[in-house]
C-alpha cells in the first residue's frame, strides 16, 4: 500500500486534488520512498506515523 | 568645399574631406602602424577580435546541459510528486549534471531556460498528470494535463520552457511528474522519446 493510499484509508474524504494543493506527497528518488512533504489541510490534521503504520497492519 | 587629396606612389588617391555642416570634428591618428577601416570595408579586413558574424556574438563559453531517463522503468506512486531519474547525460558542457541524485547544479551564475519532458507508461488509464521543474526542491513552474475521465495514455509529456535563476555554487534544478494512478516513468529505449531536463545559460549575473 503506498503512503498516499494510506493517507486515504485514514481520511476517505480527501479527493484528488487535495495531493496537488494542500497535500503534498513527494519521492525525491534517492531511496528514502514517499514521504508527506506539505500538510496545509484547513480541517483534517497531519496524520502521525503511529497512524499511517496502523493502516498498513 | 575644403579637401586634402593625397596621390599614391604611381596611382590613385585618396580624399580626407570634412563635412559640410556647422561644427567642428577631429581625428586623432594612434602613434601604431595599421590601415584605417570605413564602413564600407570587408569584413576581412577586421582584426580578429572584432565581431563579424552571428557565431561570433552567440558566446561559445556559454553553459549548455541536457539529461535524459533512458528505459530506467521508474514506478511511481499515484498522487505523489516523484523527481525523474536520469541516467544518461547527453550535453554537459560545465560539470552541472548529477546522475547520483538526478540534478543539474549549474556552476556558472546567471539566468537559465529549463525546459523537461516525461515519458510516462501507466498501469491504467489516468485523468492527471503534471510536469514541474523545481529550484532547490521547491517547485519554479508546472504545467498540468487534465481530461473529464481517465483517457490519458502513454507518452511523452513536456513542460514549456522557464526561466530559473542560479547562484553558480549551490542551487540546482530538477524535474519531477505527478500522477493520478500508478505509473511508470521512462519506460522506452528510445533516446529521443525518453524523459529529459535541458536548459543553457540567458544571461550571467
């Protein structure tokens, strides 16, 4: 499951353009994989890393 | 009307003949031996470093860098920002290109036209894709390509020339594609489709 569908199983509200605006998912190809870059959602808080490794379990 | 005339040796002549207009004007001749020039003169009678012709003014010095992801079968994770992967380096006039971590660190500072394209392979029709060249990690410019559905399919996707200027040291540029599915970036063989970042020094500062 990548980091970007984990953040939607927690928030299955957010759409699309949300990761091009006020969310920010990048992979900068040196290795350390996805990562949230930006979180500037007016509503929904950052989710903690706790969160998104509950997701994957 | 005033004029000095001076006859060559066996033929000719030559006329010094000052204007007939009000004012005065002068000529100082250098203590050098050399052939004065006029505006109808060859251009082969210029001295070297005198500019004749358009290479002359077109800098050769000037710094030229092209790269290219050449069949790297990038996988990339839809809604995510992704850096494109190099590997090939086509120009590099400078020492600014940087496959290790797939950027151009231009060494030389002034103002440079960047331009990229991605190749992109998807694993299902998509409805998004944007293309952005980013100075230092953050994003200069992006251009996005929208339809109503997932009709978007395999190609070549470019973003249009900008401008970004760099400190000659330590700025650096990258290019990097968003996605709406999953996809794969450079997945062709071919040098002139694959994914590319090219730019070349405007303007020095």
């Amino acid at each position: 499951m990548t980091l970007s569908e984990k953040v939607r199983a927690i928030y299955p509200d957010l759409q699309e353009s949300d990761f091009r605006t006020v969310i920010e998912i990048r992979n900068d190809a040196d290795g350390r994989g996805d990562y949230i870059a930006k979180w500037e959602h007016p509503t929904l808080a950052r989710p903690t890393q706790e969160q998104l490794d509950a997701v994957e379990e | 009307m005033a004029k000095i005339r001076i006859k060559g040796d066996t033929s000719g002549y030559v006329d010094l003949q000052a204007p007939d207009v009000a004012g005065a004007g002068s000529i100082t001749v250098p203590n050098l031996s050399g052939t004065l020039l006029t505006s109808a003169s060859d251009s082969s009678d210029f001295p070297s470093a005198i500019l004749t012709s358009t290479s002359d003014i077109t800098p050769s010095a000037s710094p030229v860098f092209d790269m290219r992801g050449i069949n790297t079968d990038q996988d990339i994770s839809a809604e995510t920002w992704n850096k494109v992967t190099m590997n090939t380096s086509t120009v590099d006039t400078n020492s600014m290109i940087d496959l290790t971590n797939n950027r151009v660190t231009p060494t030389v500072a002034g103002y440079y036209a960047v331009s990229g394209m991605i190749r992109i392979n998807f694993d299902t029709l998509t409805q998004i894709v944007l293309v952005g060249i980013r100075k230092n990690g953050s994003e200069v410019a992006a251009v996005q390509y929208q339809l109503g559905s997932d009709n978007i399919q395999n190609g070549q996707y470019p973003i249009h020339t900008t401008i970004v200027q760099c400190n000659g040291t330590t700025d650096y540029i990258e290019l990097y594609g968003y996605v709406g599915d999953a996809a794969t970036f450079s997945d062709i063989t071919t040098t002139s489709q694959s994914s590319i970042l090219s730019g070349f020094l405007v303007r020095a500062t």
